[in-house]
C-alpha cells in the first residue's frame, strides 16, 4: 500500500473541500493517506510519503494561495527523487482566462525540478467546486492506481 500525503491550501474552503473527495478516491484505489492544511506543514515531511498530491486554488493573476507561498519556496533545492506526485486546484477562468489554474502548473514544475514523477494529469476545477466532487474523488483513485 503506497502511502500518500495530501497537503492543501485553502482560503475559502473549496480547495479543503476537494481535497476531502480526492482524499476518498485515494483510500479507495487503496493508498493510505494522510491529509494536511500546508500551513502546517514542512517540507521535510514529504521524505516519508512515497506519493504527493497538492491542492491549491490560483489567485490574482495567476499566483499561488497565499499559505503555499512559503513551502513553494522551501521546495527549491529538496531532493524528491522516486516520489510518486499529482496537483489538482480550482479556479475561475471566466474572470482569468489566461492565468487559469496557474497554481497547478507553477507547483507541477515545482516538483519535477525536484525530481518528482507526475503520475496522473492534474485537475483543474472551473468555478464553483460541488459539482466536481464525483470528479475529484475519481481522479483520486485514478492516482493511488499509478502509485
């Protein structure tokens, strides 16, 4: 059983939210998974998982979710060589049609550089988060399958 951590940045609650749903579809592809807000979070955590799953919500033009801002910054130089890694987050592309989801690619690269293997596409969720809960605990079983 892979072990998972989930870590999120959430401001107004729909990005905890999806992390709920992408949690469940974990356990149920059959990881073990830990769930955590990133504000309480170290980076030197993340040796002990063998897969990582970010969720973060893109603000302003195109930045990261203002808890995320930090760890982004303490993961330039970590070594995740052999970790298993997906990003999901939502956003709102009517208001931001070219910054769409950019939290999700600035923390994709982010984890390639640092030697991460991105197992799964990453979610973007446009606008309001309920409807895509179905989707969100699919795509995390989709994961846990490639880990």
């Amino acid at each position: 059983m892979a072990k998972a951590i989930l870590i999120y940045g959430s401001t107004t609650g729909n990005t905890e939210a999806l992390s709920g749903h992408v949690a469940a579809g974990l356990k149920q592809g059959g990881a073990d998974v830990t769930v955590k807000d990133v504000s309480t979070t170290d980076v030197d955590e993340l040796a002990s998982y063998d897969a990582i799953v970010f969720g973060c919500s893109t603000w302003g033009d195109g930045d990261l979710q203002d808890d995320f801002i930090d760890f982004h910054a303490d993961l330039n130089g970590a070594s995740l060589d052999g970790k298993k890694a997906a990003v999901f987050g939502p956003g709102d592309s009517d208001d931001y049609p070219d910054t769409f989801c950019d939290a999700v690619s600035i923390l994709e690269e982010a984890l390639k550089k640092c030697g991460a293997d991105i197992v799964a596409e990453n979610l973007k969720i446009d606008g309001d988060v309920e409807p895509a809960f179905q989707d969100a605990k699919a795509w995390g079983t989709k994961v846990a399958g490639a880990l």
